[in-house]
C-alpha cells in the first residue's frame, strides 16, 4: 500500500504580532521630583497633584521587522496595580497616591492593551519620544508629612519572536535631594488678608521716600505641619520703580499721586520683594506671621486721594 502526502499550496507566514531588535537592553526614563510636593489646601480626594516636564529616554531600543498588534505595555510595577476603575493608574507606597506614565498627553495602558504601532518607524519613533510622570490623589490625604520613596516604577514590555518579553523602559523617579517629601501645607485662615491703612493728611509727608501710616497686620495660618520649617515670599505685580519694597497705588477711583504702599516684615524692616524669609520652625497648628504697610511717598509732591496697593505671598515648607 502506498502512502501519499498532500499539501495544499500557500504561503508560510511569519508570526504577525511580535518585534525583532538587536539591542542588547532597553532605555530608561528617569522623572526628577521635587525635593517638596504640597498637597492642595482644599481637602481634595482626587485629581492630578503633579505632573513632570516633558522627560526624554536614555539609550532607548531600536526594532526591526515587527508585525501588528504586537503585545505591549506596563508590567511588573514596584507597587502592584493597575487600581481598579482606572487602568492607567497605578499605587505608590502612599495608599493615598497613585500615578499614570504619559506620552503626549495619553496614558499608558498595562501590557496587552497597550495599542501597538503598525510600523518599525513609528514604534522606534515612539520609544525615542519624552514621557511625563502624572502623580494622582485617588484618596482622602492623611494629616502630617509623608515621603515618597524614589527609585523604579514601572516597566514597559514588548513581545519578542518566540514569545520572549523584553523591557523597552524602564521608568524610575529620583529626588532633586534625595527623598520626596509629601508635604500637608497650613490652611490659610483669611484669604485675601485685607489690610486698612489710616486716612492721613498731605501734609504728614516731607519728601519722596518720607513715609507715614505704619500699620501692623499678620497673615494668619492654621492646620499647619507643627516641626516643618516656613518660610514666606512676597510679591506684587506693580513694583513702585526704584524701590523694592514699595507697591504702586492701582486705584482705579480718585487716586492719590506721588503715594504707594511700603511692606514691612515683624520687625519693621522693608521687604524685598522675591526674597524668601525664613519664619523658622512651625511652632503649632496656628501661625501668625507679622508684617506692617505704611504709605511712601514716590513723587516730589502728594496729592489727595484713593491709595489701593495689592501683593501676593507664596508660602514654603521643609
């Protein structure tokens, strides 16, 4: 009895959803922190707290003869995730804390959703482009200071030919001085602090640069991180030109000429605008720090009138 064997004709294909690279390893992508990231003042339990600048790998692969729909995306995350409800997020240490990797704008998926691109260029393209690290509030932040820990996050894989998984990035964080420290910032108790200067006469000033009015006022803070170090800068958007502690009177009603307004620090020194001042350790849940205003005469003569002067402050912890 004979046997025969039969094919059909057709053609052999190769596998269609894997990659070929001769790189030896995949990039890296390292996000800078901050050495301080304050949470929002307002209680949130959800939402974005910080997003790095644009971040661009570091030896990153390079591929060739890949097919579609080749099997991609995040794994093997230091913390295990994605969260439920939202698979571009991940948990960090903080229970509270999660993040997402971002490229362009889009998250990236875990492995297996991640969409693949459909030519060698365009992957190449995309693992050469700059990422961004998205830290998430995805529950109710806990009182006190926290750090973040740094070093790796996460990993991005690709299939290879016979199934075989390589690391295309590695995304990692570091501090700008070591550990991130997570920071509940003080509630500011009064916002805007209004501060009412006296009515005074033209004839209380002397000369430019005489000054008259001195009134005391503090910038009242509670809830605040008891131990952490304050400190305080002011600013203003209308500088008074040739001075740098004198606001510029913006009253848009019947202003006074020749008059701006002159801040003071606790011990009735000028300010200096943009300088930080240390206000030393928080001593307790409620701060207040002192400051003074006082009018400054800017021109040669002052005449009578409506004096309005507007500064900010940004406060600072370690």
């Amino acid at each position: 009895m004979a046997l025969m064997a039969m094919a059909a004709p057709g053609a052999v294909l190769a596998a269609s959803n894997t990659c070929s690279s001769n790189s030896p390893s995949g990039g890296t992508v390292t996000f800078t922190l901050p050495s301080e990231i304050v949470v929002p003042q307002n209680g949130a339990t959800s939402g974005p707290l910080w997003t790095s600048p644009p971040t661009t790998p570091v030896n990153p692969p390079g591929f060739s003869s890949c097919g579609d729909n080749v099997p991609n995306g995040l794994e093997n995350a230091t913390w295990p995730g994605p969260n439920a409800g939202d698979n571009t997020l991940y948990p960090t240490s903080l229970p509270w804390l999660s993040y997402r990797i971002l490229q362009s704008g889009t998250a990236l998926l875990p492995f297996g959703l991640q969409p693949s691109p459909t030519s060698v260029g365009a992957i190449n393209a995309q693992l050469r482009s700059p990422f961004q690290l998205q830290l998430v509030i995805t529950g109710q932040v806990p009182s006190g200071n926290q750090t973040l820990p740094t070093g790796q996050l996460v990993l991005w894989d690709f299939t290879l030919g016979g199934g075989k998984i390589f690391t295309v990035e590695t995304f990692r964080i570091s501090g700008a001085s070591g550990p991130v420290n997570i920071i509940q910032p003080c509630v500011i108790a009064v916002d805007p602090t209004t501060v009412t200067l006296p009515t005074v006469a033209v004839s209380a000033f002397a000369a430019a640069g005489s000054t008259t009015g001195i009134t005391p006022f503090q910038i009242k803070l509670t809830n605040c991180p008891t131990g952490n170090q304050l400190s305080i800068t002011l600013n203003t958007s209308n500088p008074q030109p040739g001075t740098t502690s004198v606001i510029q009177n913006t009253a848009a009603t019947s202003p006074a000429t020749g008059v701006g307004v002159q801040l003071l620090d606790g011990t009735d020194n000028p300010i200096t605008f943009g300088n930080t001042i240390p206000e030393g350790s928080i001593p307790g849940a409620t701060v207040n720090l002192p400051f003074a205003a006082r009018y400054y005469q800017t021109g040669i003569a002052v005449s009578p009138g409506a004096v309005t002067a507007v500064a900010t402050y940004t406060l600072t912890y370690q």
